[in-house]
C-alpha cells in the first residue's frame, strides 16, 4: 500500500495528493514525492523542473498557462495556506470553464496535481506563504497566457476576508475573461 491518499476531484484529471506523515517527539517525517507511490495510483507524469515563491497575505497569483508548451503541474503550500485553484481550458472537456479550489497549507500537507490544459492561480491567505510545485515541462519565455482572476463568467468564490489587501502583478491585471480569451465557435 501506498503512502499518499488520491482524492479524485469532480474536474477530470485534478487530484488531492495527502501524503502519509510520521510524527514523534522529534516533528514529523513526509515523502513529498514519491514515483512509485503516483504511479500506483495511476499518475504517471514526469516532473523537469521545481519552482518556489514567496508571497504575502493578499497575492493573487494568476490565473496562468502555457499556449504551446503547457505544463502539469504539482503544488503544495511549504509555509502558510493558500487558496489554490485550477479552471478547465480543455476546450473538448464537458466541464471546459470549470473551477476547482483547495486550500493546501503547510499544516495540512495537501498537495494538488493539475494537468496540462488548466489554467492555475493561488491567493495567499496567512500572512506569508512560501508556495513549492513540480512541473512537466521546462519554461518557455513569452509562452505564458492568462485568464482574468475575477471572470464572472468563471465565479471563482475567492476566499477573500475584509482584511485583504488584493495584490496582483501588472499582468494579472490586465488579463482578460475566458470569453474574450478563448473563442472555439
């Protein structure tokens, strides 16, 4: 038996990764990957590269993909919690538009698998976060594309409290809705 638990979300491909962890008196021991264990339960992507940030309460960091490159992509929260979240931009996939969100935390241990065809944001809930994650595919400058954080037409329910300052690079501004992103008809 392995030692992750898979929770397969209602978007077909996003996975709820919970690692096995070992306390004592000394802290706790966890396999953050494990190929073998993502290979048993059917996750058999290949990981090229690690990425880390650090952010404080208020980032909102997306929502990002890759147009010719796309990447899976792997992410826990190392330090603090964030509120993580994957739209569907399958253009083929019956739930095309659809968001999923998780709030993984270094006290949980939770991690999330979002495939190639997502598009992928976080908002940094605790007063700082550092936020790690394996990817499928190396970095291409000038590849990336972005979907407007607040579409309407997506509903993220970001779990944005009173105290919140929202925090949003140049580029994350100026996104645009998936309907002015994406045109398929």
């Amino acid at each position: 038996m392995g030692k992750i638990k898979v929770t397969r979300c209602e978007i077909e491909g996003l996975c709820v990764i919970e690692p096995t962890v070992f306390y004592d008196e000394r802290g706790y021991f966890v396999e953050t990957y494990n190929q073998r264990d993502m290979e048993a339960e059917g996750l058999n992507m290949v990981f090229v590269q690690d990425n880390q940030s650090k952010s404080k309460k208020g980032v909102l960091r997306g929502l990002h993909y890759q147009k010719q490159f796309p990447q899976g992509k792997l992410v826990r929260a190392i330090a603090g919690e964030v509120f993580d979240v994957a739209v569907d931009l399958r253009k083929s996939s019956k739930t095309y538009g659809k968001w999923f969100g998780v709030v993984l935390s270094a006290e949980n241990k939770k991690q999330f698998y979002i495939p190639e065809g997502f598009a992928h944001g976080f908002l940094v809930l605790s007063d700082e976060a550092e936020f790690a994650y394996k990817v499928t595919d190396f970095y291409h400058p000038g590849d990336e594309g972005g979907v407007l954080w607040s579409d309407p037409e997506i509903g993220i329910d970001w779990p944005i409290t009173e105290d919140m300052e929202i925090c949003l690079s140049d580029k994350d501004k100026v996104w645009k809705g998936i309907k002015e992103t994406f045109s398929f008809e």
